[in-house]
C-alpha cells in the first residue's frame, strides 16, 4: 500500500513526464525566473533621475555610496512623497547595478523598507516590495531580510497590496524560500493559501510567479498539505486543461511534487 511519504517516480501528463526538478536547473525554464522586478523604469529625465542614472550607470563608488545614504535616510522622512521617492531610487539602484545590493543592506535600508510594507498608501506599500525583492538577488541579503521580520509584511502584502506588489512579493518570498529552513517559516507565516489565490485569479505574470514560488515552498510536505488545503488541486487541473493559458507545464510540475500526499491524490 502507497504511503504518505513515497514521492513519486514521476508524473506523467499529456505522454509527458513531469519528475522533480530543481528551480537553479535549466529544465525549469518554465518557471519565472524572478531576477528582478518589472514594474517600470525612470519616470522622468528630471535631474534627480539623471543622477540615479548616473549612479546605476557606473560612476564613482563614493558618488554611489553617497546616494545610498542619502535614500535610506529618507526613507524615515515623514513626508510619504520623499519615502516614495526615496523607495523607488533604491529598487532602481538596486535593480540595475547588483553591486549596490550589499551595499543599499549595509547601509540600513532593510528595516525601513519592511516598516513601508504596512503602509496604508498602496503605492508606497509596493515600492517597498519591490525594492526588498530586489536587495533579495543577493544572497547575502537573505539571512539579513528574514531576520528583521519581513516574512510576514511580506505575506500581508501578498494578501492585499496592488496586483504588482503582490506578484514582487511572490518573488521576495520565492527568493527567501531558497534558504531551506524558511520554507517551512514562510508557510507558517500564511503565504500558501494567497499563493494559491494568485495562481487562480492573478494575470498571467500572477499565476507564473505563484507557480514558481509554490513549487519552491512545496518541496516541504508540510507545505503541500496547506496548498491542498487551500484548494489549489481546482486551479492546476483548470491551468493544466488550458492549452491557452501557457502553463500546462507549470502547472504539472507543482502537482508532480503534491502527489506525493496523500491529500493531493485523493483530491485528484
């Protein structure tokens, strides 16, 4: 008789084979890849964004190191416009020059942007995300991000920010997954079950970066009897009969590591 624990030799769908694979291997270039965020460029060629141009463009490190204080420090300002400003420059500097990710942590941004993810400003709330997933990229960032509490802003924004901040946070929250003890930290936090919310009723972007962080936190079984539980069997067998929808594949690989419980067959 199957046990809960057995995982699977493999799971066949449509003649296909759909095994265990790792996120870092190149068969699984079906999942997103959640190297930065996408969500705009410069707004303007004013002179602030010239000298953020500058600075991402490669000028002098004591030029760049100068900014970076400049924005964590406004970061606190009282004025939710400076914070915007100052929020947006940093996922910027953080996202077009990867050097400066150590050095935006180092110089304290990590806690005042994980204050701006409780924000009641929606916009304020997903420059915040955004730019925590972009300091994300550097590993050496992880351990730093998780320690100073934002698994949980995180998820809340997952839960009711802007359809693009709640895809950068599938992405933070992707990125954190891959230190392994905070998958079972994240589910715990109550990330799956908006996760699975984004993967049914999120736009396309929505649904890839749901898979993929999914895929990622389900490798813990834990974690795949929540996704069960928050109903995901009904999204996948829905995405996974829609040959339109881009994400037959996807698809198949999360459920390819569910079926591993017993909840998740029994649910098929």
């Amino acid at each position: 008789m199957e046990t809960e624990n057995l995982p699977p030799a493999g799971f066949t769908y449509m003649g296909r084979n759909f095994t265990d694979l790792s996120l870092n291997d190149n068969s699984s270039s079906a999942f997103s890849d959640c190297n930065s965020d996408r969500s705009g460029e410069f707004p303007s060629a004013s002179s602030e964004s010239r000298q953020l141009w500058l600075a991402c463009a490669g000028s002098g490190d004591d030029y760049s190191d100068d900014l970076i204080r400049q924005l964590v420090s406004n970061l606190n300002s009282p004025s939710i416009e400076e914070q915007k400003q100052a929020a947006m420059e940093i996922r910027l500097l953080a996202k077009n020059k990867p050097e400066n990710r150590l050095k935006i942590a180092r110089a304290g941004a990590i806690k005042p942007l994980i204050s701006l993810l409780s924000s009641s400003d929606l916009q304020l709330q997903e420059y915040g995300v955004t730019a925590i997933l972009n300091l994300s990229l550097c590993d050496e960032n992880k351990d730093h991000i998780t320690s100073s509490g934002a698994i949980k802003p995180l998820v809340r924004a997952l839960k009711t920010g802007t359809p693009t901040a709640r895809e950068n946070a599938a992405c933070a929250l992707l990125r954190l997954s891959q230190i392994e003890e905070n998958k079972v930290l994240i589910g715990r936090s109550g990330a799956i079950p908006p996760l699975v919310d984004l993967l049914e009723n999120g736009n396309f972007r929505g649904k890839k970066d749901a898979s993929t962080a999914l895929y990622s936190l389900c490798s813990v079984k834990e974690n795949k009897i929540r996704a069960v539980e928050a109903g995901i069997m009904k999204p996948l067998i829905e995405l996974m009969a829609d040959f339109g929808s881009n994400m037959v594949d996807k698809s198949a690989y999360v459920l390819s590591l569910l079926v591993s419980v017993a909840e998740a067959r029994a649910a098929v």
